[in-house]
C-alpha cells in the first residue's frame, strides 16, 4: 500500500543535550489507523511534533504525501490535523468561531456547511455558541478534534485522545475515529491505553528512548510474540512446584492454589498433554483449567523490558 | 496549497480584532479616559500658564505627543499580549503547525494590533477636539505617520511578546524603556527648551524623531526635520522586521 507519511532518519537531540529521538524510520499508508505505544519519556510526542513542524528536528526528512515538510512545509502541513495532548484552546472563544479559526489559519474558505457537519457529528451540535470554557473536560476534547478536523486534514495525530477521557466518552471517540477512517483519513495516534491500540489499529508501533523498537500488523505483532497461558486450579493446595514438573516452568498461584503455565500457542508442541500426564502420574488432583492469550499489554511490556534488559547487558 | 495564505492572515487578524472588542472597556475606553485627564491636568491646569510654543499654544502643542504616547504604548501592548498568550496558554501549537509563513503571521498579528492602535490614535486626535482648539496642516503625513509608527511598534510589540518568558519581561520594556523615553521624547515639550548638553543627548532618544515629524504633520513645525524623522522611523521598521525574520528563522522562544 501507498505510504502517506514517511520519516526517515530523524533524529531530536534538545539544548539540554537529551537526545529524544534516534534515527527513527516511519513509513505510515494511507488510509490505516496506526498506535503508537511507548512509555512516558519515549518520544512519541517529540515525532508527532516534529512531522507537523512545532519542534525542530535535529536530522532525518519527513515526506508527507510526497511533500518534504521541512523545505515545503506549506503543502506538507496542509494535509495535517493534530490533536495535542493538553488541551491547549482559547477559552474564551465560542465553539464556532474557534473552528472557523482553525478553518482559516490552514488556509481553506469557510464552509460552514461542513463545520456544522463536524459538530453533530462530535455531538458538539448545541454547544456550538457556548465559550469554551463553559464546556466539560470531554467536551473541550472533542472541540480539540473538531478544530483538528475543520480544515479536512488527510492525515489526523491524536496525541493520547482519550486521557483523562470517562469509559463512555472514550467509547464514542473509538467510534467517530472509525468513521473517519471509513472516510479515507489517516490515524495516527499515541496512547497509554493498549486496549484503544488493541481495539482500533491496523499496525502498532512500539518506541521506547527515542528508538523504534518495531513496526508490525497488530494482529500479526499478536500472533507472534502472543503467549497463552494456563492456569490450573488445584484440588489441594501445594507449597511449591514438584521437581518432576521442573521441565514446564511452571510458577505456583494464589497462595498456593493454582498452577500457571506459559506456553508459545503458535509451536508444534504446546506441552499441554504431557503436563496434564504428569499431573495424573504425579497424583496431582485438578479441577479446573483456564487459558487466556496476552494481550497488547504484555507484549509491550515484554518488548520494552527485553530491550532494557539487552541494553544493560551490552553496557555491562 | 500555494501562493499567499489570505485565509490565514484573515483568521489571525479577525481573531486579534475579536479579542479587542471582548475587551472593549479596556482597550479602547481606557486609554480615551486617560488621555482626557491629560489634557485636563497639563492642557488646562498647567498648560494655561505656559506659554505658546513656536506659533502652537501649548495645549493643541501636547496632542500629537499624547496620541504619541498612546500609539507606542497599544502598538506595544496589543501586540506582545497577541503573540505572548498563545505561547502561555498552548494554543500557539496552532499557529506553528499551520500552513502559514512567518510573514503572513505578522501580517495578522501586527495589523489587528496596528489596527487597534490606529482606531484609538483616532479616537483621542477626536476627544482632544473637545478641549482645545486642532488644526492638521499637513492630513496625509499625519495618517501616514500613524500608520508607520503604529506597525513598527506592533513590530516591536510582536518581538517583545516572542521574547518574554512571563507577564514581568512582557511588561518590563514598556514600563522601563518606552514610556521613559516617550516623556523625555518631547511629547509633552519641545526639546529645545532644554537647556545643553539635554537637548543633544535628546536627539539619541528615537521617540525624538516620531514626535517631531508627527508634530510637523500638524503644525508645520517640529524639533527636527521631517527627514530625519521618516529616516529614523523606517530605521527603526526595518531593524524590528529583520528581527522578526531572524526570530522565525532561528524558531527564537518559538520551537524546540
């Protein structure tokens, strides 16, 4: 597939001498919802602001739809919309004329008929003549979206949409990030949430100290680093692990109650009938068994924490 | 998207305009209020005991110095405060990530504050009508002396509001630099009537130069030529844009 936004060698060291992005590559197709995932302090921020020219990069280009966004940044930042992660707006303008603001300062002429179409569909429909700083905290965040929207961007940065953001509310924005999608924007966005990149995303990326630590499919990056495990609830409970079980890795549960093992559900051999085997020979009653895959999450931490623990390792 | 961003430039300046008239009372009220108690202290109280000077009485004599007075002071206020309250509040990550120049961001910023000072310069140049008698010799200069002075001190303005990292540096140059120099700049007397070597050091004063050629817009007289006052005036535009150029180019207080 086409690539709509492609970063390639950026690098951010800061005055102060922190180096917050190094040498990352980004290619981002058009049309895909992409999650950026990444601890605080990874950088995920600094990229996104440095693609839509806030923060300067220290090396690398950034092509947006073929525009280099840093000798043309006019066409390049035409093509984008950004929602910040503070909401950052000026409270004491209307909803309506902050849009129309928005609207304007990108260059394109007033169209209220689709400004009008943003608000009801950010349900902002009746709070359009209200100041802003009338409005609740989940409401000045969809007037963030719609003022990243008046302009018709082609690609959308949602930096952490739903911080702070209720359970419902948070729904509701999964949904219109949907339907933008289904409209042919490109979604980029950074969250804390893994369950939002695990509900929403094509690809996720995983950045951690200014590297990209990968980019893959979300369902394949789950497919291939996803581990099950096994939790087996014991008749009688046991004070640890028999060293006839030593081969599974097993680890001892709720004070003693239940048994977990890890296993890869993609390998030829799972281990599952041997261990069940083993159990019964072993006299070990059972009375339940429970798997559950990991999720988004835990592959992250793992990613995270591998690398670390690499990194430490390389400078020992 | 190519050519001039009118769009933009328009957004920035109805914007800037709408802010004014949120805050009319202040904006526009105060410094008409201000003035007229000026008048009243040094044009009736005072002034009726000095003489005229040159042909002008001094009361008609102190108006182009107070619209002076106020043009510098609105320039430099309206748009610091337009520039700087973006950048305290956040929102300038807007005006950054936008398809628009630096050029066209000025344009905004520095025309609604010119705009508003212009508007006030008016209104006052209206309300001294009312306590002393006016005569413009010379209309055209004077309104296009407003005008250029009222853009290079929103210039001014504009550098200062980037510059400033709190509401004590925003307001530190006018209250320090400006307003001094505005009153030892001849606005409510002219420098000749300073004795030497004052009235030498007074002529490195650039408020000097502003008042004068304003002054001569009026009365057909002014403490030094109309030259050298358009001369130092331009000087000064010049500096205040090849700063601004710079501070965009470099991302000065603006980008990381």
């Amino acid at each position: 597939m086409q690539s709509i936004l492609s970063v390639s060698q950026v690098s951010k060291t800061y005055g102060s001498g922190h180096k917050a992005l190094d040498h990352v590559d980004l290619e981002i197709r058009r049309g895909e919802i992409f999650a950026l995932l990444g601890p605080n302090g990874a950088g995920k921020t600094t990229l996104i602001s440095i693609i839509c020219g806030i923060v300067t990069p220290s090396t690398g280009t950034i092509l947006v739809d073929g525009h280099d966004a840093i000798r043309h940044p006019r066409e390049a930042r035409s093509r984008i919309g950004l929602v910040p992660q503070e909401i950052a707006v000026d409270m004491f303008s209307t909803v309506a004329s902050t849009m129309r603001f928005s609207r304007g300062l990108f260059g394109k002429k007033p169209d209220q008929a689709y400004l009008d179409q943003v608000l009801k569909d950010l349900s902002l429909w009746d709070k359009r003549d209200a100041k802003i700083m009338e409005l609740s905290g989940g409401m000045k965040r969809r007037v963030m979206i719609a003022k990243a929207l008046s302009h018709q961007p082609e690609i959308l940065f949602l930096d952490e949409p739903t911080a702070g953001v209720d359970v419902s509310l948070r729904r509701d924005m999964w949904k219109m990030i949907g339907k933008l999608r289904e409209q042919g924007t490109t979604i980029i966005l950074t969250t804390h949430y893994i369950e939002e990149a695990e509900e929403m995303a094509d690809r996720v990326g995983v950045i951690n100290k200014g590297q990209l630590l990968l980019v893959e499919e979300k369902a394949v990056l789950m497919k291939k680093l996803g581990k099950r495990e096994m939790d087996i609830a014991l008749v009688e409970p046991m004070t640890a692990v028999p060293v006839e079980l030593n081969e599974w890795h097993l680890s001892l549960e709720d004070e003693g109650h239940r048994l977990r093992y890890v296993f890869d559900a993609q390998a030829e051999r799972t281990g599952i009938p041997s261990l069940l085997r083993k159990l019964a020979d072993l006299g070990i009653g059972f009375k339940d068994l429970d798997t559950s895959k990991s999720s988004l999450e835990d592959i992250f931490v793992d990613l995270v924490e591998h690398k670390e623990a690499s990194n430490e390792g390389a400078v020992a | 998207m190519t050519g001039v961003n009118f769009h933009g430039i328009w957004a920035i300046y109805k914007f800037e305009m709408a802010r004014t008239l949120r805050t009319l009372w202040q904006s526009v009220v105060t410094p008409v209020i201000t003035t007229s108690l000026y008048f009243i202290v040094f044009g009736g109280a005072i002034g009726s005991r000095i003489d005229s000077i040159g042909s002008v009485n001094y009361g008609s004599f102190l108006v182009p110095g107070l619209i002076m007075l106020s043009l510098l002071t609105q320039s430099i206020a309206n748009a610091s405060i337009g520039i700087y309250f973006p950048k305290f509040t956040g929102t300038v990550f807007e005006l950054l990530s936008a398809p628009i120049s630096a050029v066209e961001m000025v344009i905004g910023f520095v025309g609604a504050a010119a705009t508003k000072s212009i508007v006030i310069g008016l209104i006052i140049l209206i309300t001294s009508a009312f306590f002393v008698p006016l005569r413009i010799d010379h209309p055209a200069a004077m309104l296009a002396f407003l005008v250029l002075t009222s853009v290079t001190f929103s210039m001014f303005g504009f550098i200062i509001g980037i510059w400033a990292k709190g509401f004590e540096q925003l307001n530190i140059v006018p209250a320090l630099l400006v307003t001094p120099l505005t009153f030892l700049g001849g606005a409510f007397y002219s420098i000749d009537m300073l004795p030497e070597p004052w009235r030498t050091v007074s002529l490195f004063n650039p408020v000097v130069y502003l008042v004068s050629g304003f002054r001569w817009s009026f009365f057909g007289q002014g403490d030094v030529s109309i030259g050298w006052s358009l001369g130092v005036t331009g000087l000064f535009l010049l500096l205040c844009l090849g700063l601004i150029i710079a501070i965009f180019r470099t991302g000065y207080r603006l980008k990381n």
